[in-house]
C-alpha cells in the first residue's frame, strides 16, 4: 500500500520518457532560495560551523569518510551492475539542474501560513492522517513554485523556526491554495541528521533533497562539504541501509545497490584530469563525503540546484555553462551529463547501514 506511493515517487525521479526526447533536460535539483546568496543566506540561518546542506554537522551527509573507510565485500559487483545501468540507461551520469526539480524558498517569521490539503493522488486516502501533520500552518510565499516536471517537488525552509519541508506532486488551483500527493515537515532542522521520520518525505528512502544537493554558491566556491545523492536505474528490492528508513527498490539479486547505501570515489583518482571545473569539485565531494543512494530512476544521476531563483536574482545568467564548460567546449546536453567524465567503475561500495549509531 504505502510501497505503491513510494514507489510511484521513484519512478516518477528521472522520467524515460524526458531523458529519451533530450539529455538536456536531465534536471532533478533543488533552488535558489529568493536572496542573491544562498551562502549568505545560510550563514545567517545556520551560524558559522553550519555545513552548508544546513543540517546536523554529525549526521551521515555531512561526516568525512575516513581514508581506511571499509568496503562491502561483494563492492566490485554493485559498482559492475551500476556501470551497467550507465551503459544501459544513455550512457551518461547526468547533472540534474534545470527541470524535475525542486526549489528551495527560504522564507520569514511573518510568512502567511496554509494548511494545504491532501491531493491523494495514488488514491490512498488511510494515509491522510499520517500527512496531515506536515500540512498543517505551512508558510507559503506568494512566489512559491515547484519543480518543472510531473514531480512538482518544492522545499520550504523557515529559519525563525528552524522547521523544514518537502512536498511531492504541489500544485496551486487557481484561488492561490495548495495541495500535495506527500511529503513531510523536519523540526529542528539543523539538528536533524538529514533523515525523514518513516513515511515521510519526498524521496522514496525518506532523504531529504536538500541534504545531498549541489549547490551553485558551492561550485562557484569550489568546495562541497557534503555527501551528494545518487540515482540509478536498479535498486534492490525489500533492501534498504541506514540512512534510509524505506525503500522501493525494483531489482532481486545481493549484488544490486541498497537505498540509502554509500559510495564514495577511489581516492586515488587524480581529478585533476577531468575538464570540467564543476565535475571536479564534484568528484572531490564524493572522494571526501561519497554519494549515498537515495531512489531509483530513468538514468544514473546527481542533483544539483534548480537556476531559476539565481537567474532572477541575477540578470536571467544561468551560473551552469561557466561553472561546467568554461572554454565553451560541450554542448548543451554534454555539459547536463558533465559527471560522465568521472569513471562510474572507480565507485567503491560501502557495507550496508555504513554509519549507523550503535544504539
């Protein structure tokens, strides 16, 4: 029952459809929230030692793996079966950016609020009182948008209350009121590990979004102090590794990738030797932070913030052609596949539940 909804979500990350009409459409990522710096932004909400995802610095996004860190045992099988979804699935590793996204509002203490209302698209209605909760006094500006694509994902962050949310399929009717089909609400958010109460939030491992997201303020930077999410085509069925409380994996068999599981890049790769900027600063985030596996979708792919709040704040520039391909050298759908210079087959496996406090 709940596995249908989840599953759902899932499927709906990277649509085949989209990926098949135009690579460069690849695009699940998060906004710019509505001031010219989320840097800025963020130092103001989260205080100087904040990471820069916002949440807690001790949580598994956010911790540096060890140069000893293990490897599972069977890792060179779930890295061969991901590089086999790389071949099978366009042949890329996308950069997501600029469509099935999910925008990022920072917003005030004197925001107006809305209890939206349950849209109950899968036709669940038992789960209504589990999502209500998150509905319930959610601060909406008037600007408020979700992400291009069926997903319609938005995120809303409120710093005066520390208080989180994503939501899946948003929509406004025309007298300005919205619904959601999911989602969730996070208090004390920059405590949170970066983990949804299980069912909710809008992935379908209940990670947020924002914790593994690619920030444009962080490559214009030239550094990520987090782990970053990844998509694959296979993930394996009733499996799931902390940090993901649920999974809807679609693949029998113990050498597909878990939900939730982290990768990270083999140290000994020189990034210098990619062209991009971005895929650098990118590949050196998953040599220190890794990747953790969050849904399965159309393609292999990693999230990077939606342009559009930046682009208004900024004149309509998009910051992603300079950041990814400063000599002017790919073309529109080789730079939204930029992260296919780094070679899938140097991503090691770590073991399952990697991380995971002792109780």
């Amino acid at each position: 029952m709940l596995r249908r909804l989840l599953s759902a979500m899932a499927m709906m990350a990277v649509p085949r459809k989209r990926w098949g009409s135009i690579i460069s459409a690849i695009s699940l990522t998060l906004g710019l929230c509505a001031v010219p710096a989320l840097a800025a932004q963020a130092g103001v909400a989260f205080g100087g030692h904040q990471p820069h995802n916002g949440f807690s610095p001790a949580g598994p996004w956010n911790t540096k793996l060890p140069a000893d860190v293990p490897v599972a045992p069977n890792s060179a099988a779930i890295v061969a079966n991901i590089a086999q979804d790389q071949a099978n699935f366009f042949g890329i590793w996308g950069l997501n950016t600029d469509s099935y996204s999910t925008p990022l509002f920072y917003v005030g203490r004197n925001t107006p609020v809305q209890t939206w209302t349950y849209s109950d698209c899968q036709n669940l209605p038992q789960l209504a009182p589990v999502i209500a909760p998150s509905l319930q006094d959610v601060p909406t500006p008037a600007n408020l948008f979700a992400s291009q694509g069926t997903d319609e994902v938005t995120t809303i962050y409120q710093p005066s209350t520390d208080t989180f949310w994503d939501f899946w399929r948003a929509e406004k009717d025309a007298s300005g009121h919205w619904s959601a089909c999911w989602g969730g609400k996070i208090k004390h958010y920059r405590q949170n590990p970066g983990i949804f109460t299980n069912p909710l939030g809008a992935s379908a491992s209940g990670l947020p979004l924002a914790a593994g997201l690619i920030r444009i303020s962080e490559l214009q930077h030239g550094y990520i102090d987090h782990a970053i999410i990844l998509v694959v085509p296979r993930t394996q069925a009733n499996c799931f590794s902390w940090p993901a409380n649920r999974d809807d994996g679609n693949t029998a068999g113990s050498d597909i990738p878990c939900e939730g599981q982290r990768f990270r890049l083999n140290p000994s790769f020189d990034v210098s030797t990619l062209y991009s900027p971005a895929a650098q600063i990118i590949a050196r985030a998953i040599q220190q932070y890794g990747v953790i596996l969050t849904d399965h979708g159309g393609a292999v792919v990693s999230y990077a913030e939606d342009p559009r709040l930046y682009e208004a704040a900024h004149g309509g520039v998009n910051p992603y052609p300079a950041l990814e391909d400063p000599l002017n050298l790919l073309t529109p759908g080789e730079r939204s596949a930029i992260l296919t210079q780094i070679p899938i087959g140097q991503l090691q496996a770590l073991p399952l539940n990697y991380g995971q406090p002792r109780r």
